[in-house]
C-alpha cells in the first residue's frame, strides 16, 4: 500500500526565525506558524480556531527563509510531518509533531530594509527579480526618469519577465 505525508499550510509568523548551524555546517530554521480556520457553529455563529505549528527548515532554503522573513509576515510551507520524541528532565516521555520544509514561498515582498532600498531581492533559486527602475537601467545602462520608456521597451511588453 502506497503512503503519503504531504503538507501544506498558509499562516503567519509568530516570531522571527530562529537560526543555528550543526557542527557540520548545515543551517537549521526554526519558524512558529499560526495557521487559522473559520467556521460557523451549529448554532450560526462565526468562530475562528488558530493553529501553532513548529516548522524546520535545512541548508540554503533555512538561510533564505532566515534573511527574509520576520514576525508577522505571511507564508505558505510545503513540507512533511516529523515526530519528535524526548524524555523530560523528571523522566516523562515527550512529543510533537512538527512540520519539515521542503518548500516554500513568500506571499509579500521581502523588507525593502533588509534589501537596501532597491527593490531587488534573491529568489530562493538563485535567481533575482527587479524593480521595474532598476531593468531599465540594466537595459540601457543609464538611469531614466520615471514614466519614460524608450521604443524598445514598448515593443517588449511582457516577454521579458523577471521570474
């Protein structure tokens, strides 16, 4: 029998990452994720149930995650569930489930802060996306006043995006 341990959750984060590195080298993210459910009651009326969920993210993806993201902000998280079992200093038996990263997205814009300014920030791939001030002075190599397009750059529309 086939077997499937896929999750995926949209929430908030409750506090900054926290990061750590293991003797190894490896970068480990720990996230606190409030994840929210509405619903009515069988009487009619609205109730709101929230869910905090531990995520663990590893290597590259855990120092992106760690740069960008910060208490507040919004974020969806593909991952798997993890069980963590432990006993407690006065010797009772412990455990969680936690969720492991295997994916994720940002579903706002990084802090322009964190950025310097610019508009410009590195994708999780390697890649990076620009502001739409700073593709035009890639393009032409000099800086253009806002609102002013050259005819190149009509033609162009949106074959050139920038992710």
């Amino acid at each position: 029998m086939a077997t499937l341990n896929r999750v995926y959750l949209i929430g908030n984060l409750t506090r900054d990452p926290e990061v750590r590195t293991t003797p190894s080298g490896t970068c480990i993210c720990r996230l606190g994720l409030a994840v929210t459910r509405q619903f009515r009651n069988a009487d009619g009326s609205s109730r709101e149930e929230v869910l905090f969920i531990e995520v663990d993210s590893f290597g590259r993806q855990a120092e992106t995650i760690a740069r960008y993201v910060t208490k507040g902000r919004p974020i969806l998280i593909e991952g798997r569930l993890r069980l963590d079992q432990w006993e407690s200093q006065n010797g009772e038996k412990r455990s969680r489930i936690m969720v492991v990263a295997e994916n994720f997205q940002f579903l706002t814009a990084p802090n322009r802060q964190q950025e310097g300014g610019e508009g410009n920030y590195v994708r999780e791939d390697g890649g990076q996306r620009w502001s739409q001030q700073q593709q035009q002075q890639r393009r032409s190599g000099r800086p253009r006043p806002e609102g002013e397009e050259s005819a190149e750059e009509e033609e162009e529309g949106d074959e050139e995006i920038p992710f």
